[in-house]
C-alpha cells in the first residue's frame, strides 16, 4: 500500500490542474469502500453521488466529508420508468427481477422479491448540470448500466475510467447483456483494463452442506473496469492523462498503466524531466 505521503507525491509530480471528478451512479454504501476510497482519504478528489432509495442517501450524507455530496437522482434514459425496490436493497433496479433466472439460483430468489414498486423519473447523465467534469464514473445500477451510457455520451467524452457492473447471466428481464456494454464502450473509445470485483454462484439445487452460497465455477456477475484506449493517446489531452494515473495507481494499482501516462506526459512536456524515473524509484522504495 502507499502511504498517503506518497499520493501527494504522485499528484505534485503529474501537475494536475484540479481534484479529480468522480460521478457514482447507484452508490448505495452495502459492498463497503468504494475504489475511490484512497483518493477520497487523501483529498485529491470530488464525489458526486446518485441514490434514490431513501434510506441508502441517508446514510451516505451522514457519513460524507467535505469532498462529497449525494443526490436523490434515479440516472438513466430521462423517461419515467418504475423503481422495484426490492427485499435486498442492493437488488432493487428500474428494471423488473427474472424470475424465471432465479430459479437456477434459488438461495437469491428471497433477496429479489419486489416489496414495492415506485414511480419515478429518470435523468440522463447528459442533462444533469451539477455535473460539468467526469473524469471516473462508477456505476452500479442492477442491469440499467447501458441507458446511462447511451444517454451521457457527451458526458463521457472527457472520462478516463469507468467501473460498471456487468453480468453474465441476466437477473432481470429486459436487461442488456453484457457484450452490449461492451460494444457501447468500445464505440465511445474505451478497453477493458481488470476486474475488479467477480462474483460466482452455485447452480440449484447443488449446494454445500455447510457453505450454501459457496461458488462452483458458475459466473454470475462482476466489475469491470474499462478505461480510455491507451494505445491511441493522441485522442487524449494532458489532462486526461494525469487524471487517468492517479486513477490507474491508486484505486487499481495499475502501476504499469500509470506509468505509460507518465512516459506520454514527458514526451509531450507536460511533466517534469525523469518524471518516470522518479515514479519507478518511489514504486520500488513503497511498494
């Protein structure tokens, strides 16, 4: 881990003009520290969060520092659509649970049952003027992922990473599947990077006798990082760059990626001479 000292160090050394934007779509705080965490702790970041269901935004603006505020937006196609708030917080979505799907994982059918059904209306990512930079969305939103995408294209034209729930067995009906997302994200100039959550679930009725959710081999669903093509950094500005390595090194420990940056910025003269250099020694006296 690198000490908070060393974060400094990292963002003195890339020059950055301003805090790093965060925008996190469907923040409800059930799966604990989100990625941005480290960069939240070390004040180099803003966090702009959306989260409709009540109870979660409490919770999130009673625990929230100076350097976040949270929004009751439901985010999606701008059309009024219905909330399925359901008996697990973290399965409630726009979209309406599959029943049928849950059938082949019957220790989450409980988690999917629907308790109430809100009206609501929806705001697409594009229109929502508290947001004027996005450098890393977050995104987790059971299923409804690609309406954000298609709806905030311009939105997105300036962000480095995205984190977005994926999944590979469709949970609720209607829902894209994920080589949708990944066409739409490749259109709009992104690759996937890593995984960073995957999460597996036994096919019913097996079970282990004394471990019931313990996984086999089935995929369920994961988060998975996509960031603006590296490989054609022409198409990104100095700025993006920088925002793109403090991402990349401290809330994924891409080291190697934050790197790659580093060696653009010198090249272009955006950074110091040997900034390389000094990041390659920092990383072997820290990590």
């Amino acid at each position: 881990m690198i000490c908070v000292e060393y974060m400094d160090r990292l963002a003195q050394l890339l020059q950055v003009e301003r805090l790093t934007e965060i925008v996190d779509i469907g923040a409800n705080p059930i799966d604990g520290d989100p990625p941005y965490k480290i960069l939240l702790n070390a004040q180099l970041c803003n966090v702009t969060g959306f989260e409709p269901q009540s109870d979660a935004l409490q919770q999130l603006n009673v625990q929230k520092s100076t350097f976040e505020r949270y929004l009751p937006y439901a985010v999606g196609d701008g059309q009024l659509h219905q909330l399925n708030v359901c008996r697990y917080s973290g399965m409630t979505s726009l979209l309406e649970p599959d029943q049928n799907m849950f059938k082949h994982f019957i220790i989450l059918k409980p988690n999917a049952e629907v308790l109430e059904r809100i009206p609501i209306q929806t705001q697409k990512l594009d229109d929502i003027d508290e947001i004027q930079c996005l450098d890393f969305l977050k995104i987790d939103i059971q299923g409804a992922e690609l309406s954000v995408f298609k709806s905030g294209r311009q939105k997105l034209k300036k962000t480095v990473v995205i984190q977005t729930e994926i999944s590979f067995m469709t949970l609720y009906k209607d829902q894209p599947a994920w080589g949708e997302i990944d066409i739409e994200l490749r259109t709009q100039g992104f690759v996937p990077h890593c995984f960073a959550a995957v999460k597996q679930w036994p096919i019913a009725p097996f079970a282990y006798v004394d471990q019931p959710n313990r996984a086999v081999n089935q995929l369920l669903e994961a988060d998975l990082v996509y960031v603006r093509d590296f490989t054609r950094p022409e198409l990104m500005d100095d700025e993006q760059l920088k925002h793109l390595a403090l991402i990349a090194h401290h809330c994924y420990q891409s080291y190697d990626l934050t790197l790659r940056c580093l060696i653009l910025l010198e090249q272009r003269g955006a950074v110091t001479e040997h900034a390389q250099q000094h990041y390659i020694d920092a990383l072997n006296q820290k990590v």
